[in-house]
C-alpha cells in the first residue's frame, strides 16, 4: 500500500540539490527502488545504497515521495510534480532576486545571453495564448 502524504512543499520548503536530483530519477522512471535509483546514476558519480536510502526516507518525511512495499523492498514514486517544484524555484528566485518581478527576471534572461528569433517569436506566441486564458471574458485587449 503506498503511504501518501501531503502533497506540494511543507512550509513553501524545496528540494535540496541532492533531493532534487532523486526527484529527477523518480519523474523520470515512475518508480523505483533505492537500488534502481542507485544505479541510475553514471558509474564515476554512483552514490552510497545507504545514504541514498536515508535520503529518500527524508524525502518521504518531507512528503515530496511516497512508498510502497513490495516483499522486502520499498517502491518509491514522486508525489510532487515537476511543474510544482520548477514553480516553487521561480517563485523563490523572483522574490529573493527580483523584488517579485517577473518582468525584471524576463529582462535579464533575455540580457543575460543571446537569444534566438525563434525562441523570442516562441515567447511571444506563449504570451498571447498566456493573455486568452487569463483575461477576464468580455473584455478585450485594443
């Protein structure tokens, strides 16, 4: 029987970057034990069965995960979305970065490199689908 949690960030808490890198594997996989999550990882990186047992236990208390026995080894699946965490970490960047502003991290990723017609033409398609789902019906943009 898998043991659920609470699901989302307790406290607005995220990952660490070890957590965050398990959580990779289990999006990834579905599923998988701490062997397989284990071996998931390149040979010269592979790390300790026990620590990365602790770690998913951790992960478990903190309800990003879940697990379920299945004879004498414990499944783990995510029970937080990539898109949950990925939006916690913007949340987190624009407030401690940016003052909450969107506009301000948008200015600088565009500043910060080059970026390609195609992916500003991308963008603004994203903008304007963006704009149809959020604006209030009936009223219309001139």
């Amino acid at each position: 029987m898998l043991r659920k949690r609470e699901k989302g960030t307790r406290g607005g808490q995220l990952p660490t970057t070890g957590e965050l890198r398990l959580l990779q594997i289990l999006w990834e996989s579905g599923e998988a034990t701490v062997e397989d999550v284990v071996h998931a990882h390149p040979q010269q990186n592979r790390p300790n069965y026990k620590t990365t047992q602790t770690l998913l236990r951790i992960m478990e208390q903190k309800g990003y995960i879940a697990h379920e026995s299945r004879g004498r080894v414990f499944v783990f699946k995510p029970l937080i979305s990539r898109k949950t965490i990925d939006q916690g970490y913007v949340q987190a960047l624009l407030s401690q970065n940016f003052g909450g502003s969107a506009t301000g991290l948008l200015l600088n990723l565009l500043e910060a490199a080059p970026v390609k017609e195609r992916d500003l033409d991308e963008l603004e398609a994203q903008i304007r689908e963006y704009r149809k789902k959020n604006e209030p019906s009936g009223r219309s943009r001139s």
